[in-house]
C-alpha cells in the first residue's frame, strides 16, 4: 500500500524510478518520454540530457534531438 502512488500513472512511476536510480539511462530515457508524452518538454529535454549523458544511445540522442524542435516550435508560435 505504501507504493501505491507510485504507479498511479507512468509519470509518477519513472520520476520515482530515475529519482532512486539517477545513474540508469533508461530510466532517465523513461522520464523523458513520460514528460513529453505529457507535453511537458522542457522537464522532457532535461531528462534526455541526462540520459545522453550516461550513455549517447542512438534512442536518447534521437528523442533528445526531437523534443528540442518541439520545444523550438513552441517558441516559434509565441
């Protein structure tokens, strides 16, 4: 029951899992995806900076690349 929170929804669970784990790729590459799943690409950006940072897998550099032209987008239309 304590743990129950955690898995309410796939964003608390990877930011529960990259905050136990900071060293894991995957899951810094989770939280990114989860963030920007949830429109939330700045906080997306970070986490796959992280990620590209323990390991440049062609993922994480690729999802990184592609939520900083969103982000890029976004300011464009302000």
């Amino acid at each position: 029951f304590d743990r129950v929170g955690v898995w309410r929804n796939e964003l608390s669970f990877w930011q529960d899992t990259a905050r136990k784990s900071p060293g894991q790729d995957k899951a810094q590459l989770n939280l990114g995806y989860a963030y920007e799943m949830a429109g939330r690409f700045e906080e997306a950006e970070k986490a796959y900076i992280a990620a590209v940072s323990i390991y440049p897998s062609q993922e994480a550099v690729s999802n990184l690349d592609m939520v900083r032209e969103k982000i890029g987008y976004l300011k464009d239309k302000r």
